[in-house]
C-alpha cells in the first residue's frame, strides 16, 4: 500500500536511477553519496512493495511496475519544475554523462565529425559510446537500456520504442576517374561491368537488386565485402563499379581516386530512422541529443518533403 506522506525527494532519485540506469551515475548528478541513494530507493521499494529495478549485468533496469509509474513520475517531476521556471539548459548539458549509441559504421563517418564538434562547445563532459548492432536487437538493448539512441534504417519495433524520420540516403555509382562506362552511362553498360557489393548481412538481395530487377537486369558481382571503404579501393584500381549511398560516397571521394556520379536509373531512397525508448522521451541530453541529430540530418542530408 503505498504510504499517504511520501518524501518527494525519492522520486527525484528514483527518476536519476531510471534515467541513467545506475546507482552511481545517479549518485554523481545528485550530488549524493551511493549509500545516500541506495538508502532512498530502498524506501522506495518498501513502499511499492517493488524491487523497482533489477541489475541486469552493469546496468540497473527498470520493472514493469516501474516503466508504468515511471511516466506519470515524470510529468509529475516536470510540472513541479515548471512551477519555479525552466531549469538551465547550460548546466544540465555540463553534467558529467555517457550517452550509448547504435550506429552502422557508414553513418558514424557522416555523423560523428559534426556531433563531436557540437558535444565539445555545447556538452563538453558528455562521451559517447557508439557500437554497430543488428535490428533484431534495436528494441531488447533500447528496453534494456543498454542503448540510449539508435540511427538506422526502417525496421519494425515494439511496444515504447520512439521513432522517428531524420534523413533519406539515395545511391551513386563510384568508379575510377578514367572508367570507359562515364562516357556513356547507361543501364546497359552498367550491367556490362563487374560490380562490387557490400553487404553486413551477408544478404543476397539489396534495394540496388530490386530496383535493377524491375529492368530485367541482373548485376555480375565479382567482389562481395563488409566495408564500402575496402569495395571503393577496389574500385579506384579496376573496371569494378560500386552503387553505394551518396552520402559515404562522397566522403570517400576525398580519400580515394574515385568519381562519384548518378545512376543509369532509379534506386528508391532508403529511410534513416532515429530509435529510442520511451522512458528517455524526456531525458533532457537524449532529447538534446535527438535534436543535434534532426539538425545534422537536415544540413548533411537536407530538408525532408
């Protein structure tokens, strides 16, 4: 039975735990003692009668009582806030934090040169912490709170996974600058020539496949890899052509002798999508973060229709 005089202060330290999923973290932003809020989530589950969180390898992971008390905590929290102004965004953005990120090795190139910039000027004491992940795991590791932001590309997901649109890649052809097929690009020298597939799935069939399966083409793959960078260094060597998302292409046109042009014909964009759960939905560094992201999309990418 939950207690008719209840320390409100719990509830801060119980919306620290839950947002940053450790006793210690939550400790450093409270500037309390670990014992201090071991003490006060101890209370707090005698008074739900609810081990709240349980430790889930290092992290501290909410229950299922927890995640449905959890979003009415935080409106509660938030309105009581609103009540004595907006808190300084200048002094969250200065709180010691590691934020964990899901990002394919592609979108880590584009992206990551601009966040650092900004988490230097705006959050210089936040560190991020980025892996490669597969889909399938997209809602287990955001649930678990293992992952704080994921950005890929469409894929189902559960219940309290946030999602939402940021940026479509389209595709080029990257050739050496000499390649015999730029004085006449079309589908049928395109098919002509040996290509190059990168693939982290080892998947069989791609986006480029189908697009080039409604002409009635088939691609002759002589090189099939992990890394656009190892197929581009290929490429700039050889006839071998590589169709790959304009964005990396570009960037790897800096490094490498290659040229970056438009396709014979029509490959479908692919939507890139930014994940989280929606127990961070108002965390103020994920929701900075999510912001930093919607406008890097927009500048890189440019608007969407």
């Amino acid at each position: 039975m939950i207690h008719s005089k209840v320390d409100l202060n719990l509830f801060v330290v119980l919306q620290a735990i839950y947002q940053h999923g450790s006793i210690t973290l939550a400790a450093q932003q409270l500037h309390l003692t670990q014992p201090a809020v071991s003490h006060a989530l101890a209370r707090l589950r005698d008074t739900y009668q609810d081990p709240l969180f349980v430790r889930y390898g290092r992290k501290m992971v909410a229950t299922e009582l927890c995640q449905q008390i959890m979003p009415s905590v935080e409106a509660a929290m938030a309105s009581l806030r609103g009540t004595l102004g907006s808190p300084n965004r200048a002094n969250v953005l200065n709180q010691p934090r590691l934020l964990r990120l899901g990002l394919r090795d592609i979108l880590e190139s584009i992206f990551f040169p601009p966040l650092m910039q900004r988490v230097q000027q705006q959050a210089p004491n936040l560190s991020i912490d980025s892996r490669q992940i597969t889909l399938v795991d997209i809602d287990k590791q955001l649930s678990e709170q293992q992952l704080d932001i994921v950005i890929d590309v469409l894929t189902p997901t559960g219940r309290g996974i946030k999602s939402q649109l940021i940026c479509n890649e389209h595709f080029s052809l990257v050739c050496r600058p000499d390649h015999p097929i730029l004085a006449q690009l079309n589908l049928a020298n395109y098919q002509q020539y040996p290509h190059g597939i990168v693939s982290l799935k080892g998947s069989k069939v791609d986006v480029v496949d189908m697009a080039l399966a409604k002409h009635g083409i088939t691609r002759n793959v002589v090189l099939r890899c992990e890394h656009y960078f190892a197929a581009a260094s290929v490429a700039c060597q050889g006839d071998m052509l590589l169709t790959m998302p304009n964005s990396y292409a570009k960037l790897l046109q800096q490094k490498l002798p290659v040229v970056v042009s438009p396709l014979p014909f029509e490959v479908p964009p692919l939507p890139v999508h930014m994940y989280w759960h929606e127990q961070a939905e108002h965390d103020p560094i994920n929701n900075w973060l999510r912001e930093q992201f919607e406008q890097m999309a927009e500048q890189l990418f440019g608007r969407l229709d």
